[in-house]
C-alpha cells in the first residue's frame, strides 16, 4: 500500500513540476532563468516528465485491485521496499523556493555580490567582425563593449550615434555627472550571469534612482578606467522605460 | 533501506553549511532590520541562481536517468565486462570513451555510471566513464568548439580530461575487492524492481526505473544547486576575482570557481569564454577540464555510488592534476 501512496505521490509532484515549467514558458519568464537557446531542452524536459508520470498513473490503475489481494502474501517483501520518502521532500523544494520567494530576474541589487565588469566577454572572432555590420543605434551594451575591447583603432566608433537600455548603476569610481548603464549577460542560466556596463554621462544623473531602466540616446566618447578604454555615452537624453520581457543580453 | 543510507552522511553535512550560513547572516548584519533589508535583496536572486541551475539541469539529469533506466532494461548483465576487455588499462581506456556512445553531462553520467556498475562494469572503466564522458562527448565537443574555435584550447581540454580520467581510472583499478569503493547498494543483487507496480513491458518499466532514479538523484541535484546559489548570493564573486591573476594563483581561483558555479558541462565553454580575456589560459583550459569532473551537485551525487573516501580521491586528484596541468601550461606554454 505504501508503495502506491508513494508512486502515486511520485507521479502528483512530476506532473506539478511539468505544469511549473510550463507556467515558466507560457509567462516568458524562462528567460530569467536560462538562456532561451536552452528552451528546446526544457520542453523536452516536459515532455520526459509528462511521460513518466503518465506512465506512472496507468500503471497504478492497470494495477489496482490485483495489489490489494497479493499485499497480505507479501508482507515481509512490502517491507523491504519501504518507499524513500525523502526523495519527495527534496525535488518538492524547488518547488517552495518558486512560489515563495518573489521570482524577479537578476538586477542592480545583485551587482553588490556578483560584480561588475566594463570589459566584454570575448566572443568568437567571426561574431565580431559581424558587430562593425550593425547600425550603432541598435547596438546593445555587450556590442559596444565587444567593439572597445577588440579593437585597437577605435576613431571610427567615436562619435557615432547610441540608443540602448539598460538599468542604472551608481559606483563610486564615477563622478556625480556619471551613472552606469548595466546588463546581465547569461551564457547558460543564472548561475552564469554576469553584469556588464558601459558608463553613461548625464548632467541630470542625481534625479534617477538606482536600478531603474532607461534608454539613453547620445554619441559616443572614450573614457578610460582602470587604465583600460571603455565607451561611454554623452547623453542627449534619458528616458525612463519599462524592464524588457528578456532582461539578459545573450551571447 | 535507502532512506537509512541516506540519512547517514550528507544530510549532517548539510546540516552544518546550513548552521554555518545562518551564522554568517547574523555575523553581517547587527540589526534585525538591517537583516530584513539584506533578506529581501539578496533572497530573490538567490532564488533566482537557484532555479537557474535546476531547471537548466532538470533536462539533462532526465536524459541521464532516462538512458540509463533503458540499459537496465536492455543491456545484458555481464555484456559489459567482456566488451571492455580484461587488462585495467584497456577498460580505463574504453571507459573515457565510452561518452561518445552515450552523450551525457556531469548530472546525467552519475546514474548512468551507477547502474553499469550494476551491471558489472570494472571499477577502471567506470571511473573512466565518470569523469571523463561529461567533456568526451559530441555535445560538449561541439560546445567548445563553437565557443573557442578549433585550435589548443579544444585539444587540449580533450587531451587532458582524457588523461586524468584513464589515470585516476587505473588508480581505481589498484583496489581489487568493489565493496570497499562502491556503496554495498550496489553490489546486492538486486531485486529491487520488482515490486507489483512494475509492468511487463520493457519500456514502460524502463521509464518507471528512470523516474525513480530521476527522484534519487533529483534531491542531490537540489542540494547542490541550493548550495551553490547560497555561495553566489552571500558571497560577493569579485572576492574571489580579486584575489589573484598569477600563473599559479589564477589556476587555483579558476578550479575555485568550477566548483562554485556548478555549470554543466554542455555549456560550460561559453562560461568560460567570458573568463578567457581576464584570466590566464592555463587557468581557463583547468576550469574546463575540472569542472565537468567536480562540482558541488555532482560530488554529492557521487556520494551515491561510491563510499566517502574513494569521494575524497575522486575530487583530489583531478582537482591535483588540473592545478598542475594549469601551472605547468601558464608557466612554459602560455
């Protein structure tokens, strides 16, 4: 009887868990988590779940009644096979941690305890190349910092015309004219996340508020900090904006 | 009965590092206040690194387990023994390779590794197969080659998961009697599937046995992604960036790291593309070979097949071999 109760519970939590990562997926919200190049693998994580619970509840129907009769001539073998409870408890956690604490992608908050960078990620050298193709107004902040850190002549890139987002970032390297405008870049989930930044001068910088998200428009300059040379936007402008559906940059 | 193994080791364990972050909470904030306010930033992306880690894994532990609950089902107990030849070498050997048949990561190779021990797989190729399959495998070649091109970082971070892996795998083959490695679990013979609920066909019972594996591993998993998201949550990264970028140093940091981060090995290249421009090579090639070896999910699921102390050889001495591979590169072939 155990065995069933334990099968059955078994079967309940695969099936939550695959209606939890469906939510995920139907909300966007996958997207905080992992990479969404990844999407294919957690649908056919659904699907394996799918299966096996399914799998699961027929077998325990096709098995009932036969059970019942056979469970007094088996007593010391029902014994041995006490059902590991405890497997339940942990992949129910998951679970817990997902509904209780307030889901909300990575943020300024974070950059405290994961650190900032102002140099790119280096990325395969046919992708860069791709990047000098790309009109400067739709470059996010990872392209403009993959340019600054590839290349040695950057005359061209000065001056050219930025419009991109990102959440506001205070540090005390900066003047109180300057805010960083941050990303998170995530290769594969979270667990990866690294916040990147490129600097933003904005005469009006006291009236944002950390980890706001705002589009900033203006040309392009050079700055150099901690001896390396980074871009930095002059702000024409700054428009508060709402957070995107996909708040990392992936690479 | 395996709730009784269980409960033994790793939940004590567990408990401390639950103790010891408590400690630490109180130890970084004086005022209850202070503790409310820290809570509500770091516990969100707690949550976050958290699920991050689990639901990227979950697939690819279901994949492991899914294999492996097919070659219970259909591979030939005995089969395996003959296939891999009698000398320790040859099977350590074969063992390292033997990912290119099955392609799994370090959360799927666990069970898989498990249940061909079941099936009487020598100790040699089996921890050849452990260690080495999670980086020989066509998924992760492809991964790293996307990310670094081909060139000295893929072959070498093939070369040397291979070495480490047939000699940490002929370390293994010194030890002649299985039940001083393996947990007595394993070596029972077992009618553990047997149970009235198990169907007659093949796949359907293949797939039960993959759901009950999914569920033993699944909570080691778990752990491990809690623990790993606590470190990142409560200890700031650029602490442990900070400390070093010397050829010797940066190799230490970047093995830290690996075991930190918990990442799986399909994915782990592009990680560490993002360290390749701050970070030495030497000490990126070692994040790419060891990682896959060791983490902190995947030493506690080892815990599940093997006993404590072949545990402690089986982080040592690739954790050993990577810092001195590292070393060796960053200081004569940089």
């Amino acid at each position: 009887m155990a065995q069933r109760v334990y099968r059955s519970l078994q079967a309940l939590l695969m099936l939550v868990l695959c209606i939890f990562l469906i939510e995920k997926f139907a909300s966007g919200r996958l997207s905080w988590y992992i990479n969404p190049r990844f999407q294919i693998l957690t649908a056919l994580g659904i699907l394996i779940l799918g299966v096996m619970a399914q799998v699961i509840f027929s077998e325990l129907k096709r098995s009932k009644g036969r059970t019942e009769d056979e469970d007094d001539h088996h007593h010391h073998h029902d014994h041995e096979e006490t059902p590991s409870w405890g497997n339940l408890w942990f992949v129910v956690l998951p679970l817990v941690v997902g509904i209780l604490i307030p889901a909300r992608p990575l943020d300024a908050s974070s950059v405290g305890t994961r650190g900032l960078t102002t140099t790119a990620p280096l990325v395969s050298s046919d992708s860069a190349t791709k990047l000098f193709e790309t009109i400067s107004e739709e470059r996010t902040v990872l392209d403009w910092l993959r340019i600054f850190g590839s290349q040695s002549d950057l005359s061209q890139f000065i001056g050219e015309p930025a419009s991109t987002i990102g959440f506001v970032f205070y540090d005390e390297k900066l003047t109180r004219s300057q805010f960083y405008l941050g990303r998170y870049v995530v290769s594969c989930c979270a667990a990866d996340g690294v916040a990147i930044a490129m600097v933003v001068n904005w005469p009006e910088t006291a009236s944002l508020t950390e980890d706001t998200w705002v589009l900033v428009k203006g040309p392009v300059a050079l700055m150099t900090l901690d001896g390396s040379p980074v871009p930095m936007i002059e702000a024409t402008s700054v428009e508060i904006v709402n957070e995107p559906e996909q708040p990392y940059l992936y690479p | 009965m395996q709730q009784n193994v269980a409960r033994g080791a790793t939940p004590r364990f567990v408990v401390w590092l639950i103790l010891l972050s408590v400690l630490a909470v109180v130890f970084f904030s004086v005022t209850p206040l202070a503790i409310l306010d820290w809570l509500g930033k770091t516990l969100p992306v707690f949550g976050t690194v958290f699920l991050g880690i689990f639901i990227e894994a979950t697939p690819f532990l279901l994949l492991g387990t899914l294999t492996s609950g097919l070659v219970e089902v259909y591979l030939d107990k005995n089969k395996i023994g003959s296939l891999l030849g009698r000398s320790s070498v040859s099977a350590a050997v074969m063992g390292a390779f033997l990912g290119l048949i099955f392609p799994v990561c370090e959360c799927g190779v666990v069970p898989l590794t498990r249940r061909l021990f079941q099936k009487g797989m020598p100790l040699s190729a089996g921890v050849a197969f452990l260690l080495a399959a999670p980086v020989i495998n066509p998924i992760v070649i492809i991964s790293t080659v996307a990310a670094f091109g081909w060139g000295r970082m893929v072959l070498l971070r093939l070369a040397l998961s291979l070495v480490i892996a047939i000699t940490v795998g002929m370390v293994f083959s010194t030890e002649k009697d299985a039940s001083n490695v393996l947990r007595p679990m394993l070596l029972a013979h077992e009618h553990k599937h047997d149970d009235d609920l198990m169907p007659k066909s093949k796949l359907r019972r293949a797939l039960l046995i993959s759901a009950d594996e999914f569920f033993e591993m699944g909570r080691y998993l778990v752990v491990g992604a809690l623990l790993a998201a606590a470190l990142q949550a409560f200890i700031p990264q650029s602490a442990l960036l900070a400390v070093g970028n010397g050829p010797a140093l940066s190799v230490i940091v970047m093995l830290a790291l690996a075991i930190l981060l918990s990442i799986c090995s399909t994915v782990d290249a592009f990680v560490a593309l993002g360290f390749a421009n701050s970070f030495s090579f030497g000490s990126v090639l070692s994040f790419l070979v060891f990682g896959p070896m060791v983490d902190i999910k995947s030493v506690l699921m080892y815990l599940q097949v093997f006993k404590r102390r072949p545990v402690a050889y089986l982080v040592l001495l690739p954790f050993l071999f990577s810092l001195f591979f590292g070393v060796v590169i960053n200081y004569w072939y940089p």
